[in-house]
C-alpha cells in the first residue's frame, strides 16, 4: 500500500528542506518506497479533518491503509522497521542506531530548535541580545560532544542508519549559522548525508512543491 504523507503547501523555508517532511521523504527515498504526499495550508492544518491525524495540527503525518501516524522521529522509526536499510540486523548495532535517533530529537535538535524560534519570535525583545550567546552556547557544548564521539567517523555507528539521518536533518537547520562551520567534520558529516541520492530525491520534490513543478516521475 503506497503511504501518503502531508507537507506544507508552501514551506516558509522557501524549498529548503528544513521541514520535517524532509526527514520521512528522505527515509521513504532511502528504502525503496513509493509515496504520496497531500500538501496543506496553515489554515488546513488546524481543521478538524487534520486534527484527527494530528493532535497538534502539525506536519507531518504519515497514513498507510489504516493506521495514522504523527511525530516524524516515529515515523521514521515505522519506515525503517518495516524496510531493510535504515536499521541493522544485529540487535546491538539496531538498539544503537537507535539511541541516536532519540539522541538527535531529544539531546541535540532542542538548543537548535530554541535558538531558531527565539530568532524568528524574540528578535524584537529587549533580552534578545543577551540571550542570544547563552542558547549558542549551549549548540556549541553539544556541537562540540557530537563533533568529539564522530572523530573521523563517516557514520555515527558503523553504516549509515536512520540515527545518522535524523541527526543530519536536525544538523542542516545550522547550515550557515556560522556554528556548525566551526566543526568540521560534522560540517563534512552533513555533506555527506546531503550526497546521498535517496537525500538528492528528497530534497528535490520537496523543493518542486516550493516552486510550483511537479515532482520528477520515478
Ligand atoms: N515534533 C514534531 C515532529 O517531529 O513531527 C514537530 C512537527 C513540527 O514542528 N511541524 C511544523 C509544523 O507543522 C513544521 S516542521 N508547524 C506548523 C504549526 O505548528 O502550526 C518545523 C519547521 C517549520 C518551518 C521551517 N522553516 O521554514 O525553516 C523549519 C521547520
């Protein structure tokens, strides 16, 4: 059964691909699987119909016959349990790979995430001067643990998982903060997730809703 996913109608990133779609396309691209996606406006996403897939009138979702998911760490979880490629086999290096799942959204995506909403909603207060260093601070700290445990890995963990996937999604909304330069190999670390042709994939559709084009047939 083809899943549907849902997307913004248009991202306020301007295509690029810092919505959390982005992760489920990726994961999706990344094992195989063909999928729909039903894009939503803001005013769409508070609407009862919504609201009955997503507690919190958010994207994204995900639908696959009857079951409906929200959460994209979940839903990435659901797309790589159900297909090889995204999680190993052995069950060591599996529990592994997802330790860092949880670590990229519990550990390191919340300094990001903070810093970015106090940007766009805080920008005009009288603290934000000052309280701006304190969160980059606190980015750099886990920069800094995250950078030290990769060392010259290409991977978290041995191959590439959906740990390495989440964690490079929640990297990419540093991409020209002038922070996650500072690292560099988690700047070559993301690099390289960004090479990925299931990445490549992802990232164009997403960027084909933005400008208007119909995603590439495949
Ligand atoms: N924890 C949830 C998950 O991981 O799925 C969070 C989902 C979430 O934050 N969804 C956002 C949303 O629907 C879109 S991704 N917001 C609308 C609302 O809450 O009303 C967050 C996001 C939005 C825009 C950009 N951007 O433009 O750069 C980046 C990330």
């Amino acid at each position: 059964m083809t899943p549907t996913i849902t997307a913004f109608e248009r991202s306020p990133d301007r295509g690029r691909g810092l919505a959390r779609d982005m992760r489920v396309r990726w994961a999706l691209e990344e094992v195989g699987q063909p999928y729909e996606v039903r894009l939503l406006s803001f005013a769409a996403l508070k609407e009862s119909a919504h609201l009955k897939l997503h507690p919190f009138g958010q994207i994204p979702t995900y639908e696959e016959g009857d079951l409906a998911l929200f959460e994209s760490g979940a839903i990435v979880f659901h797309i790589a349990e159900r297909h090889a490629g995204l999680l190993p086999a052995d069950a060591g290096a599996r529990a592994r790979a997802i330790t860092w799942m949880f670590a990229a959204l519990n550990t390191v995506e919340p300094p990001i995430f903070e810093r970015t909403i106090a940007m766009i909603v805080e920008r005009d207060k009288p603290w934000y001067e000052e309280r701006l260093p304190i969160l980059e601070d606190r980015v750099r700290v886990r920069l800094g643990e995250l950078s030290n445990r990769l060392g010259d890995a290409h991977w978290l963990d041995g191959a590439f998982s959906a740990g390495d996937l989440l964690m490079v999604t929640v990297l990419r909304r540093l991409i020209g903060s002038g922070i996650l330069e500072n690292y560099s190999n988690l700047s070559a670390y993301v690099a390289r997730g960004e090479a990925r042709p299931a990445y490549q994939r992802a990232f164009a559709d997403q960027l084909a809703v933005f400008n208007g084009k119909p995603a590439a047939v495949r």
